[in-house]
C-alpha cells in the first residue's frame, strides 16, 4: 500500500507495531514510529547547521526505506541497507519513486560498515537492541549516530538479567524506569565507543511509547573519550521513601541503608549514563526545524520544547507515587512544579511521562514546599 509522510509517498508492507504485535516474517512498516521519524528529520536539518560536512548517511536497518528516502529529501547522500533482499527491491523502489538519488544494498550492515565507511550519520532503528551493532556503529561513525531501542524491559530493569547481558550494566525498576531504561542505553553507547577512542555525547534524547532514542555525536581522541567516560556513574535509590544520589565514577560502591530512613531496601544502579541527555539550546534547534507537513508535528514541537526545559538531574520523580507515599490528593502538574520553585528549588516537568518531575528538592524539601504544615 501507498502512504504519505513528510510530503512524501512510499509504497509499504503491512503496517504492523514492532513492539507490541512483533516483526512477524518478511518486511513490515511501523506507523507508530512516525514521531520518531519525524523527529529524526528535524534533527538532520538541525545537525546540517551544526556540521555543514555531514552528507553521507546510512540507513542501517532499511526495511520500506522510509526512513532512508526523508533522509535523501533533505539532501543527505543516503545508502539504504537491510539483510532482506525485499527490502532492498522496495528501499530502492521509493527512493526512484520519489524522484531522490540513493543506494539500496543487500549487505549485513556490520560488514557494510567495515567495508564502505566512514559514514557522517549513522542511523540504528532495529527491532529489539542495537547493541550487536554499535561496534560497528562507533568504529566506522564520523559525525553522529542515531539510535532507537526498543527492548525496554530489559533497558529499564524489568527483565534484570537480560539487561546485565545486553548493556554490561545493573539497571533497576524503580519509579523512573524510562529514565533509567534511556540513561542505561546512553552509558552502553558512550562505553562502547570509548573502545574506539571516541567521545559520543548525547545532543539529544527521548523516550516515547515503546522505545528510547538518542543522537549522540562523536568526537575523536582518547583523551576526548576519556573525558566523556567522566558522565558514566551509579545511583542509589531507596524503595520505601524514594530518597536517591548519582555518583559518579566506573566502580560502585553501594550505600548499607537509606540515610533518609534507615532502610536496608536500598538498589544500586548502572553504570548508568549521569550527564545531560540533550543540549537545551540544540534541542530548540531542532524543534525549529519540525514543519506542519509532519504528520507528528504536533507532538514533536511538545517533546522537544519539554526536552529543551528540562532540569538537568539524573532521575525524575513520579508525582503520584509522592502524593502516594505522603497519603494526599495529588494538585495539578503546573503549580506543582511552582510550588517547588517558589520555595527557591530548581524544577521542571520532564518528558517521559505526564506526571514527571525533575527537582534539585529532596523529596522532604519538595513535601515542605507543596505541603507546608496541611500534610503534617
């Protein structure tokens, strides 16, 4: 079937949700992923201003080409790649179709990295973990890697053991599991191109509905690497009354009990990534960049202009496991978060849900603020 996005038309398979139906057999479309498309667009036009030398760009995991032929409509030299030979005949189809220049090849895209790179973008959209190609991804990268997971139970810490396996980290099911699921796959990426003796700082991030996404750009040097390893640390977080702490630094070195409240329930986190998931200032950028024929435009300009506002901490918290946890009804999300800054604390919503909050408060200060003595 035909279908329109960003004011363009290509033919696709069955549409399908990866996440949550499966990839089935054979090529499928996701139209549930057209935010991320479209943000990714948005983000290619910005990165143009930022890098003006970044033209080559690898769609690495192909499938219809979608991603691959709005990469070609903003002037990117594209190369469509996928394993499945129907992919590559219809990758290569809308490209023609669309009257855009670009290769379609029938290549495992490890190998294909190794072969034809360097490459000034590339894009990972796989099914599941990008992990098994990140490798590959960092080694043969020159300017900025795209990266989609869409294996969030094991990012977040739900499926425990397979997140150890696939991210060499501990993460933990705790409130802010987006967050940690985003920042888990941010420490991975970051590691695994130090190996390489690159820098891959993340310039913008999201999580949206089933999957976790980030640019992260590169820089080359082993000093660069090392110093961006500097944003990789450990988080405690005690279960009972939600205190939490970021330390930075490779080895953890986990607390014995709550110094809020004695509690022994206390989990350990990461290595996990600590920096600044986005650049405010890019992330604007970008959202400048999102035009009306989008068919996500309008969700797009809300997530980037949350990004862009967002506080800088580690964590967030979920303001109904707080109202929970102090035994009132929850007040709205905005004077909430004024609440907070009007008692002289830094605060912001935060992206990954509707009732996330970021806050330089403890969680003491912050029910001092919104409670006062009422929920004394």
């Amino acid at each position: 079937m035909d279908i329109e996005e960003g004011g363009l038309t290509v033919s696709v398979p069955e549409a399908r949700d990866g996440a949550s139906e499966g990839t089935g057999g054979g090529v499928f479309f996701n139209p549930t992923q057209e935010l991320n498309r479209d943000v990714t667009v948005a983000t290619l036009r910005a990165y143009r201003d930022r890098e003006p030398r970044a033209a080559s760009y690898l769609d690495a995991m192909a499938a219809s080409g979608i991603r691959g032929v709005r990469a070609a409509a903003e002037g990117y030299d594209v190369t469509c790649a996928d394993v499945d030979d129907e992919a590559v005949k219809l990758a290569a189809a809308n490209l023609d179709a669309n009257g855009l220049d670009g290769e379609a090849v029938h290549r495992d895209v490890n190998a294909l990295l190794y072969d034809e790179g360097p490459f000034d973008v590339v894009d990972l959209d796989p099914y599941g973990t990008p992990i098994p190609f990140a490798d590959a991804a960092f080694a043969n990268g020159r300017n900025l890697v795209c990266v989609t997971a869409t294996d969030t139970a094991p990012l977040c810490g739900a499926h425990l053991n397979s997140g150890i396996r696939k991210y060499g980290a501990v993460p933990r099911n705790t409130d802010y599991h987006p967050e940690m699921g985003l920042r888990t796959l941010i420490s991975a990426l970051v590691r695994t191109a130090a190996r390489y003796d690159k820098a891959a700082t993340p310039i913008l991030s999201h999580v949206s509905r089933h999957y976790a996404r980030t640019y992260l750009e590169l820089e080359s040097g082993a000093r660069a690497a090392d110093d961006c390893l500097d944003g990789v640390g450990h988080v405690d977080h005690c279960e009972d009354c939600l205190w939490r702490a970021a330390t930075r630094g490779h080895i953890a070195d986990p607390v014995d009990a709550c110094p809020e409240c004695g509690s022994d329930r206390v989990l350990t986190a990461g290595p996990i990534w600590l920096g600044p998931v986005a650049e405010p200032d890019f992330a604007r950028a970008v959202r400048r960049e999102v035009t009306d024929d989008m068919g996500e435009a309008k969700r797009a300009r809300k997530l980037l202009g949350t990004v862009a506002r967002e506080l800088d901490t580690p964590t967030h918290y979920d303001q109904h496991r707080l109202y929970k946890e102090w035994g009132e009804p929850a007040i709205g999300m905005d004077e909430f978060v004024e609440r907070l800054r009007g008692a002289g604390h830094e605060a912001s919503r935060a992206h990954y849900r509707g009732t996330a909050v970021k806050s330089t408060a403890s969680v003491p200060e912050m029910r001092e603020a919104v409670l006062g003595g009422d929920g004394d």
